[in-house]
C-alpha cells in the first residue's frame, strides 16, 4: 500500500482533516474483547442493559493488510467492544482494504462513509506533520476518511485501548475529562474497556439513547474506569475535539 500517495489523495480531494491522536505514553494499554459481555481486566466487566437492535447503521472499516495477524486481532478487538457497547444500534463492520487501493478507491470509501484502518510509520506525511509528529495514531476525516496507526512509535504497548479511543472518535465523540477512555490524558488504565461516559460521548454524537447502550463496569463505583493506584503518569492526547463540527 502506497501510503505517502494515501495522504495526497486525501488532500487532493478537498478533504479537510479533522484529527485526533493518541500521544506517546511511557506506559502500556491494556484492553481485552467480544461481542459477548466480557470481563476486560481485574473484575470489570461489560453491562446487558437490553437486547441488542437489528435496524442500526452500519459504519464499514477497511483494514489494512499490512497489519500481521496479531495487529489485526487487536484492531478487532477494539472493534467488537465497540459493536458491543453501541448494542446494535451502531455496528462496525470490517474488510480487507485490497492491496495498492486507486484515489478514486479511497474517494469512494470516504464518500460512502467508510474508514480505511491504514497501517503506516512514523516516516508517513501524517506523522511528520503538526501534532501528528508526537501520535501514535491519527484519525482523520469527517463521517469517512482514516485512522492511521503509526506502529513503530507503539512498541510494547497493547494496540486495542488505542484503538478503542480512535474509533470514539470515528463515533463523533471528542476529549472529555470526565470520561476515561476519550480523556484529553493519556492513562493506560483507563483504556482496558470503554467507560460509560466515553459511551455518553458517542450516544450524544450519534444521537443513541444512552440507556440502551452498554459500558464497563466494575467494584466500586459501577459507572467508572477505575483509577490506578498512586500517582498515575499522564501524557497528553491532541487537543480536545468536543467542538470539532461533523
């Protein structure tokens, strides 16, 4: 996949790109999944508060085959909370991006409201310019475009809390800092599973009722992620995004 020639299709089609990123962090994510209610991490679990719809919209991901096996399966990962939490209401779907896509391919996918899930290095046009010179992803477009995922700038750290919060914003939502996965601050404890305020995030952008919807919870305070114990380390996410206009 050409990916220098991704980025000038996007602008060579007017696209204005709305990005989110996450920053670097000096400490993993961790994040677990299913379709089913599961239990992320250390007891937190996914709530059933109805039976899921049939009639929802369907948001297609194109996947980049350039990601490995292992990738891939914490792309989907990610994804599947997602189609869990959103209940039916909103439903990912992913394919295979095919190999070296055309611009008129991509213009495609992004007018019908598609994502390109793009695999790309810190040497990609995306990542060496404004803020996206300190992300380890990138979501850019405007009900369509991509999320670029910058992968040696990732190393050791679980892909799927990443993800997780690229694909809040695929979803509309922005940076909150009551919520624990969209937190305009980075804490990997916060991106082992999405927290019910990040769902309100998108439940208010997608215009869901947020009591049909599920989110983590767990001891405690069942509406919350939890906090980790001690001073947590903290690096900034791009600037907020609740103002963004879609």
């Amino acid at each position: 996949m050409r990916r220098p020639r991704l980025i000038m299709v996007l602008l060579a089609g007017g696209l204005v790109l709305l990005a989110a990123a996450v920053l670097l962090s000096t400490q993993p994510a961790s994040a677990a999944g299913g379709r089913s209610a599961t239990t992320p991490m250390g007891g937190w679990r996914y709530t059933e508060n109805a039976a899921p719809v049939s009639t929802g919209r369907v948001v297609s991901l194109y996947i980049d085959r350039d990601f490995d096996d292992f990738e891939r399966q914490r792309v989907v990962s990610a994804m599947r909370q997602w189609n869990y939490v959103l209940n039916g209401f909103v439903e990912f779907r992913a394919s295979y991006l095919p190999d070296d896509p055309t611009p008129a391919m991509l213009s495609q996918i992004r007018r019908s409201g598609g994502w390109v899930v793009a695999r790309v290095d810190s040497r990609h046009p995306v990542a060496q310019q404004g803020e996206g010179r300190a992300a380890l992803a990138v979501t850019a477009g405007n009900r369509g475009g991509f999320v670029y995922v910058i992968r040696d700038r990732i190393g050791q750290r679980d892909l799927v809390g990443v993800m997780m919060h690229e694909f809040g914003h695929v979803l509309g939502a922005g940076h909150d800092e009551r919520s624990g996965l969209m937190a305009p601050v980075y804490n990997p404890a916060m991106g082992r599973c999405i927290d019910r305020d990040s769902v309100s995030l998108v439940a208010q952008a997608q215009r869901l009722p947020l009591n049909r919807l599920n989110w983590c919870v767990g001891p405690g305070d069942p509406s919350r992620m939890p906090m980790v114990q001690g001073p947590p380390r903290y690096d900034d996410y791009r600037n907020p995004m609740a103002a963004r206009q879609r």
